[in-house]
C-alpha cells in the first residue's frame, strides 16, 4: 500500500493542486470521491460531506476516482 498523502503523488507526477495548510485543516483540497475507498493519515478537521475527501490526509486503498 501506498503511504504517501494524494497531494505528495500528483505533484511528484507535475499535477497541479489546490491547497493551503496540507494537514487537513482549510479544506481548500476538498474533492469527491467518485469510487473506491481511502485510509486517513489523520482524521481532517475541515468539514468534509459524504463522498468527499481532502487528499492532503488520505492515501488510495487500492483503485480509486475522483473528481478534479
């Protein structure tokens, strides 16, 4: 598995990523997750709805999509 946050990934791949803390705080990464399931590295403190993520404090468990 994997244990590197989604953000840490997309930039190693040159993907562009809102973001302001990376720690789960702001929100501003705030996406959907359309399939799949995720793991928290640290439960966020933003307020999230179901079916969205913040990918700077979750890593993929196994295939996942998402909504950019």
């Amino acid at each position: 598995m994997n244990t590197l946050p989604f953000w840490r990934r997309w930039e190693s791949h040159n993907v562009a990523v809102e973001y302001q803390c990376r720690e789960g705080y702001c929100g501003s990464c705030r996406t959907r997750l359309v399939a799949g399931q995720v793991d928290w590295i640290a439960e966020p403190l933003a307020f999230i709805q179901p079916g969205e993520i913040l990918p700077c404090c979750c890593r993929a468990k196994g295939d996942i999509e998402i909504e950019m």
